[in-house]
C-alpha cells in the first residue's frame, strides 16, 4: 500500500451560523484502504461527508485528492475527480429501470456529439454497447441482472442500496464514500455487504471512506476509524485499539 494518502483532511471546521458542527478534523485515507467514522447521532459525521463531496463548502481547513485541493468544489466536480457518494437515503432514480440507472450514471464517460444520437452514428452505436456491457458487468457484480428491466423503485431495499453502490461504481471511481450503507438491511445482507465491500477494494483498487453505526461492519472490515464527538475527533486508530479505548466507551455509553 503508498504511503502517500489519496485523500488528506486538515483542520476541518463547518459553521452554520453559531452552530459549529464540525471542529478541526483531520485525517488521511491511503490508497485502497477501507476507513471509517463513526460516532455518536449529531457528532458531525455526515458533515463531514457532505464538505468533502462538495455539498458544502467549509468554513476552514484543507481537503486534498492526491496533493490536489478540492475544497470548496462543486459536487459535480468533486465527482468528476473520482470522489463519488451514496446516501442515508437511497437516491435512485426510481421511475427508470436498474439498467438505466446505470446508463444515465455514464453520461460524463463517453463524450459524443449530442448530434450523433439524432444520427445514430457508427460512434454512437459503438458507445452505447460500450455502456451496456459495462452496466451489465456491475449488475453482474452486485447480484442484480435478472433486475436489469425492473424499475428501480420496485426493487427490495437490499437491492436498491446495491444498485446505488453499482451507480457509483461504474464510474470508475478513487474514493468510494458509503453514508450508513447497512442502514435497513438484514443481518445476511450486511454480511453480504461486508464482503461486498472489501471486494471492491481488492479487485477494483478502490478507496472507501464508510459512516456507518452498525459496529459489527465497521470492525470487520476497517482497517482505519475515525471516531467523532460533538463535531470534534476523539479518537483514531486500528479497530482493537478504537474498541478498547475509554474515550470512545464514555462517548457511546456515558459514565457510571
């Protein structure tokens, strides 16, 4: 694994008004590493979130992509520099089916002339074969082809949380963010996801960044946590450490 952080995080600070949600917090993501943040509801996890995917701009601090800074960026731009998100609540394009979900989410990949589909050029035809076939292998992938044709908003909550992830996916992305992705499911399907996840890493050499309160996935498959409190960061380390650490016990539990 580089010991040069794809994502570096310093000082981060969000204010709304009087409100500081998030309070100097730092942090790196390496190359193809699973990392976590968890904490306590309203301790400023999915702030952070949203200041790093670009829909918020923060109040202070640096965030950088491989040395490159991207605070402050659109979350359209944010994306097209390999950051992409899911959501605590699935964000799917629900009145299309699966397979056009995944078509609609390459629309940045393949630049052809908006002329040549009113044509239906050669490069046209071309690229939307390239498309399909590579939703199909994400909808391999995620255990959903035989959904291909199905609305998306008719599908079970399982599979619409993978079907986001296939979304983000196929994109081709460095940073992978999962807001709480085992939030809803069944204890199979968090198992599956945790499989799912560590998947991705290895075989698409992708970086996750995850926030998630179910602690059974975020010690089986983390390698790094964040723990945060009141917008502030608490504590950071390997799993077995964040376990037996007292600050992290008294925020999640309180004092005798």
């Amino acid at each position: 694994m580089s010991t040069t952080p794809l994502l570096q995080v310093r000082d981060l600070t969000m204010r709304f008004g009087g409100l500081v949600a998030v309070d100097g917090v730092s942090f790196d993501v390496q190359p193809q590493e699973i990392f976590a943040i968890i904490g306590p509801n309203g301790a400023g996890k999915t702030t952070v979130f949203n200041c790093i995917s670009g829909f918020y701009k923060p109040s202070t601090g640096q965030i950088a992509l491989q040395n490159r800074s991207i605070a402050g960026y659109s979350s359209h731009r944010v994306a097209n520099h390999g950051v992409v998100r899911t959501f605590q609540n699935v964000r799917l394009f629900k009145a299309m089916t699966v397979l056009e979900n995944l078509l609609v989410a390459q629309h940045h990949i393949e630049h052809v002339p908006f002329w040549s589909g009113l044509l239906n050029t050669p490069g046209y035809r071309r690229s939307e074969r390239k498309k399909i076939a590579n939703a199909m292998h994400w909808l391999d992938v995620m255990g959903l082809r035989e959904f291909a044709n199905r609305e998306a908003g008719n599908l079970a909550y399982g599979h619409q949380r993978r079907l986001e992830i296939a979304r983000c996916m196929i994109t081709g992305p460095k940073l992978l963010m999962l807001d709480e992705p085992a939030a809803g499911l069944n204890p199979q399907e968090k198992k599956d996801l945790q499989l799912l996840i560590d998947q991705l890493r290895r075989e698409y050499q992708v970086s996750v960044l995850l926030i998630e309160h179910d602690m059974g996935l975020v010690m089986g498959v983390s390698e790094r946590i964040l723990v945060m409190e009141y917008g502030k960061p608490i504590a950071t380390g390997v799993p077995e450490a964040i376990r037996n650490d007292e600050r992290v016990i008294k925020a999640y539990l309180g004092e005798a």
